[in-house]
C-alpha cells in the first residue's frame, strides 16, 4: 500500500480533522523512505540520460597542427617546471619548520589532563545539538513529504467528478462533501432522523459571539434585546463557547470566544470564514422567492380544488335526504368545498 493511501484512509476514518504533525508522527519512517526511493529513481533516470549520451560522442576531427609544437614552447615548459620543483621544495621545508615550532609551543603551554577533559564535555555537548539537530532534520523533512502528498491528494479529488473533498479544517485534514452538491444531500438528510439543535436563543447568542468576539455578556444582551444568561451556560456546556479573559473597563465583565469545537460543528477553517452581510442578504431574498412560489402554487391547487367541487353541486343539490344532525347532501357538498381553505388556514396557524 503506498503512503498517499494510507494519507487518504486515515482521513477518511477520523471523526476529527488530522493534523500534520500527527500524520508526521504515524508515517515518519515511511515519508522518508518514499523520498529516499524517490531521489534514486530521479539518480537512475539521470545516470540512464548520460549513458545515452555517451554512446553518441560528438565527432572530433584531429588535425596534424594541433598535434605539433613549436621548439620554443618546450623548452619555456621545461624552465617552468624547474622553477615550480624548486618553490616546492621551499615552501615544504617552511611548512615543516612551522608545524614544529608549533608542536613545541603547544607542548610547553598546554597541560594534558585539563585539555583531555575539556575536550571530552565538547565532544558530548556537540555530540548532543548534532542529535537534536538530526532529529529537528528529519522531523521537517517528514512532514514536507506529507504535505506534498497531501497537496497532490487535495488537487485529485478537486476535480469535477468526485463528489466529495479533502479540506484544511481548524488547523487539520477532514473529508467533506462538495458545496455544489449541497441540494442532494441536504435531501437525503431531511429523510433522516434530525439531529439534536440548538434553540433559536442559542444560535442566536452563538451568532452574536462569534461575529463580535471576543464579547461580553451585557453586549450580548443589548444586541439581542433580551437577557441570554441561561443561553450563555447551555453554550458553555457544549463547549461551543469558552471564556477569554475579561475586559479592562469598570466591572471587569468575562468576555467570551468560540471554540475549536464551534470551527468542527459548522464545518469552519477560521471565523473569517463567516458569511458576510451581502451573503445573508442574497440567501434571505432567495428564500422570499422560495415562498412566493410555494404560495402561488398553493393558492393554485386551492382554486382547481374549488372549481372541482362546484361541478358537483348540482347533483348533489337535487338530492334532499337529511342525515340525523338534519343537514343536507347540499350543506356537505359545501363544507367538502370549503375544506382545502380551512386545512390551509390550521397549519398555518400551528405553523405560527
């Protein structure tokens, strides 16, 4: 199995998202090794270029000029070389001189035990940062490896047909389903059993906080109008909300922010991934279409159904038996018309 799936596999499997560092942990090893095979597979490919362009050598053409020289270029080469044999000479006997009056030094000024000494504590505090060092090393080269598999498995399921999405999420890795599918699986999950929600005070509270955060309670309460005390305590039990301190004003009121566990529920990188005003105004004017079209049809269907029972009146009109409350076949026929209008009206009055 390569690396890449094992990536992928463990991402899926998690509940939360999966950071760098813990897959550097899990895969250290491995990540290394991919890149160890990886650099000599590049070597060989190399190597292989270069013995092919051995086997063609350009064409060299020998000339008899390029292989004469002149009488007076020898005898400069044989003077040259004398001279440079007798700097050698000097400048080795200098050296040796040097290197012993060094050695003399060093042994008249020097004591044995302490150097000994002092040398062995450098060799172990070398030997020590160079294993930290080492270590520090490998650490980043692992977790650049990873993160290179992780970009090329971010670029695989970007593309249109897969459904679903590799995204950086509260500091992690998490798979998510893509925002242009949303219509179909919010369909199949209005099949489902819904999930525990918040109250309508909560997200409220929550919204507040997380726009104007860090916040105290009384600003909250002045922006909602209302007071949010017990909201605040639900909140924190879900540790959707955490304190952050308190504000350096008269009083000194707690302030509030939210939670990693806030970024996890919504599905966030960071707070600046809120919807903005202009967002929540084309998704409110969305909706009021929403609902227009469904009053329209609704008042439609209610028009069809009346038009239907009147073409029924007629003959129900004729017929006079009156049942034991004493009203007619004609009072029925009405009230069955009136019906679809009253059924409306009740659900809309529970709706409310």
């Amino acid at each position: 199995m390569s690396l890449k799936a094992k990536l992928e596999a463990v991402i899926y499997a998690a509940e939360e998202p999966v950071t760098l560092a813990q897959l550097a942990g899990l895969f250290s090893d491995e990540a290394l090794e991919w890149k160890a095979e990886q650099e000599a597979a590049a070597k060989a490919h190399a190597e292989e270029t270069a013995a092919e362009e051995s086997e063609n050598p350009p064409l060299v053409q020998d000339t008899l000029s390029d292989l004469t020289v002149a009488p007076d270029a020898v005898e400069e080469a044989a003077v040259a070389e004398e001279l440079g044999a007798g700097a050698g000479l000097d400048d080795s006997a200098g050296e040796d001189a040097r290197a012993t009056a060094g050695r003399e030094a060093g042994a008249t000024n020097s004591e044995p035990g302490t150097e000994a000494a002092s040398e062995e504590a450098g060799a172990l505090d070398v030997s020590e940062a160079e294993a930290k060092r080492a270590a520090r090393m490998r650490d980043r080269e692992a977790r650049g490896v990873i993160k290179q598999l992780l970009d090329e498995l971010i670029a695989e399921y970007a593309v249109d047909g897969r459904g679903v999405e590799i995204r950086e999420i509260a500091g992690g890795y998490r798979m998510a389903t893509k925002p242009e599918f949303h219509d179909a699986v919010r369909s199949f999950i209005k099949g489902q059993k819904p999930p525990l929600k918040l109250s309508l005070p909560a997200l409220e509270t929550l919204a507040v906080i997380a726009y104007k955060q860090p916040v105290t309670a009384p600003e909250v309460n002045e922006i909602r109008g209302v007071d949010s005390s017990a909201v605040f305590g639900s909140l924190l039990a879900r540790k959707l909300i955490v304190t952050a301190g308190r504000k350096p004003v008269i009083g000194r009121p707690i302030l509030y922010k939210t939670t990693r566990e806030f970024l996890l529920r919504f599905g966030l990188k960071d707070v600046s991934e809120l919807p903005s005003m202009e967002e929540f105004e084309k998704m409110a004017a969305s909706e009021l279409d929403e609902a227009e079209v469904a009053e329209l049809e609704s008042s439609s269907g209610e028009a069809a159904a009346t038009e239907a029972a009147a073409e029924f009146n007629p003959d129900l009109s004729t017929e006079t038996d009156v049942g034991t409350n004493g009203r007619g076949a004609s009072h029925e026929a009405e009230t069955a018309t009136q019906f679809p209008q009253a059924a409306s009206d009740a659900s809309a009055s529970g709706a409310e």
